[in-house]
C-alpha cells in the first residue's frame, strides 16, 4: 500500500465518520467502550480472573 492508498483511506473514514450524525457517533463510542476487554484481562490475561473465581468459589463453601 502506497502512502497515496493510505492518505485515501484515512480520508474516506474521517469523512464517513464526520458524516454520521452526533447521535450515532455517540452511540457507536459507547459500543465500543461496552465492547472493550476490562483492565485486568487485557494487561495479566487470564490469571486473575482464575484467581477471583477460585476465591469466589472457596467463600460459598
């Protein structure tokens, strides 16, 4: 991809976003965070989720 592509693709999608109505753009914001991994998953993966299921667990025994 040429940096000529690449100035046309921005281009499109900053016009198509500019575009959209405010509603919509807030709309598709608040999806996104909905969508977005939670902290602890996204920098220690799996592990600390293992661990709170496992405390979790142990505290209805």
């Amino acid at each position: 991809m040429n940096s000529n592509d690449y100035v046309k693709y921005i281009t499109q999608t900053v016009v198509k976003y500019i575009d959209q109505p405010k509603d919509e753009r807030k709309k598709y914001r608040l999806e996104k965070k909905d969508r977005r991994e939670p902290f602890l998953f996204k920098w220690f993966g799996v592990i600390p989720y293992a661990l709170a299921a496992m405390v979790k667990k142990k505290d209805r025994k």
